[in-house]
C-alpha cells in the first residue's frame, strides 16, 4: 500500500499509541478491499455514479451499487497527497496535517443545544453562540483550528441557509482555519466564493491555502447518499479539503465485533476517497472517524464510550498505513 516516505524521519508530536501489528493492519485492509470489490457501495447521486463508471468502477445503475476493484482504490490512494494544509486568515494560525506525524486538536459537535449557566438553563444554540465559540477557539492555544461546536439553529427554523452563515460568523469569529462539519452540497460555491472574496477575488490565492474545509458523512452501512456525494466533488474541484468521516455504530449499523465495524468503516471512507481522487487527481483529503459502537440499552451512540477511543486509536493507524492525515473524534 502506498506510503508517504520522509527521509531520516521518525517522530510523532504528540501522544501515540498502537494498536494494530502490520498484520492486523494488512488484514483490516485485505477485508476492506474484498468488499469494496464484490459487495461494493450504495451510491445516490447521478454524477457520482458517472464518475465512478468513468474511472472503471463496476457501476449498476439501477440498484445504484458501485464495486471498486483493488487496483481503483490503490491508484486513488497513491494520488492522495500525504499532506493537507489547513489555512488560517493568518499564516501563524496555519495547520500543515501529515500522515501521522503530529496530533492536534479542534473543537466539534454541531450541538443544538447550549447551556447558560449563569440561570443553570438549556436553550437552543444561535448564531451568537457560533460566534463566541470561535473568538474562544481563537483564544485558545491547544485548539488548532475551529469546528463547529453548536448550530445557528434560530436561522436555521427562519429557512435561511445556516450554513452559509456559520461559515461567515466562523471566520469573524477566529484567525484561525474553520473546519466546516455541516456543508450543505448546495452551497459549496457559495463557501467557494466568499473565500475568493477574502482574497480580494484572487482565486488561486484560496486555492492555494484554502481557509475552510469540509466534513461530509458516508451513511452506515456502505452508503454514499447525494448531499456526501456532492459535497466530495465540488471540494475535489474547488481545492477544498474535504474529510470524509464515517459515524459507524458497532451493533448497530457496523458489525457487533470491532474489527469488522472497522472493515465496513474503512470501506466508507476508502469509497469516498476514491471519489474525490477519481473527481479531481490530487484532490486534499483527510481520513476521518467518529465510529463508536451502538449502546443497546439507550439506543444512543456514545462518543464518550471506551469503545470510541479504541476505534479511533485502530483508525489513526489505518490513515498511516495509508500515508494520509486523520480526522478522529475524542471523548
């Protein structure tokens, strides 16, 4: 599998921690590719379908299924770039992520609720809320750039495209680079175009050193539905990073052993990278998680189970076995 080499260099900023032997990785990826290829994807977007059949998928139509052979998903990944730049309004704020070799750390949700606790209440999030979350992450110096961590929910109710504003509020918010993980395909150009804005129209100069990403999930089990779909491509093609996350539930929508959640979750995310690769060659990617397993008892997902960060320890290492940055949820 391809790797991303650096010279005379073996060091990682940050904790570390292995899981997974060679051989268990090899295994994992073995599985991953043997479903790729014959039980294959879900894929509900007309475009999507094209692209993959285009780039030599095996593309049924009509059940909208797409089986990759191994060769697809080994080319796309050797085009993959082992480093994505995640651009601050500043350079001092910028973020360089690298196939395992530096840990940071970011704020996430999208919450909709937020807690006052000057009257010990919970009330809905706003836009106000986006707002001072960013100037705090802006502040903050163990946070390395800024997610979403609550929803413009009062735009959202009023029919406006919250999304677009929590972009705008996010930049005025932070110097620091705003990772999106509520896109809407729709207005990825809109994004696009208010970043070209803030390089006073020069469109290479955000292509260059884009201040937003975007986060997009595939749908568990094995699914790429229309809004990942579009917002895979026109990241690809805009120059945007684009993390392509998947929220498996072991138990649930992933098998009940760990290990196969995490075929099934690598076959996801590998589809969606494949995409973007197959969308536009060298297209910025990162590989992300935030699979858990499935609380039978609640019927929740749990991000602060141990299940999650063994997960997410096991996923880091398969975004490195592949030589691309990683995305994975704490606790």
């Amino acid at each position: 599998m391809p790797v991303k080499l650096f010279a005379g260099l073996d060091m990682v900023q940050g904790a570390r921690l292995e899981l997974l032997s060679r051989d268990a990785l090899d295994r994992i990826n073995s599985e991953t590719m043997d479903v790729l290829k014959t039980s294959g994807v879900g894929v509900y977007h007309e475009e999507a379908l094209e692209i993959f059949k285009k780039g030599g998928c095996d593309v049924d139509p009509v059940k909208r299924m797409v089986r990759i052979p191994e060769h697809i998903v080994k080319d796309a990944l050797h085009k993959c770039p082992g480093r994505v730049l995640l651009a601050g309004r500043e350079k001092g704020s910028d973020v360089l992520l690298e196939a395992g070799r530096k840990v940071g750390n970011t704020t996430f949700g999208t919450g909709l609720y937020t807690y006052e606790y000057e009257t010990n209440s919970i009330r809905e999030s706003n836009n106000q809320d986006v707002y001072e979350a960013a100037v705090l992450a802006d502040w903050c110096s163990t946070i390395d750039f800024f997610s979403l961590p609550c929803a413009a929910r009062e735009l959202l109710m009023e029919g406006l495209a919250s999304d677009v504003h929590e972009t705008f509020t996010s930049w005025v918010g932070t110097r620091k680079h705003f990772h999106h993980v509520d896109p809407v395909a729709e207005h990825m150009e809109y994004y696009f175009k208010m970043g070209v804005a803030y390089y006073g129209g020069d469109e290479e100069a955000f292509r260059k050193r884009p201040i937003i990403s975007v986060l997009l999930c595939p749908t568990s089990p094995l699914q790429l539905h229309a809004n990942a779909c579009g917002v895979i491509i026109q990241g690809a093609r805009y120059d945007i990073p684009v993390n392509v996350l998947s929220m498996a539930m072991s138990g649930a929508t992933g098998p009940v052993t760990l290990a196969g959640t995490l075929v099934t979750h690598n076959a996801e995310v590998l589809s969606g990278i494949v995409l973007a690769q197959l969308t536009e060659p060298g297209a910025p990617v990162i590989y992300g998680s935030s699979t858990t397993m499935f609380d039978l008892r609640t019927a929740t997902a749990p991000v602060g189970a141990p299940e999650l960060g063994l997960i997410s320890a096991a996923v880091s290492q398969l975004a490195q076995y592949y030589g691309l940055p990683s995305y994975v949820a704490g606790t």
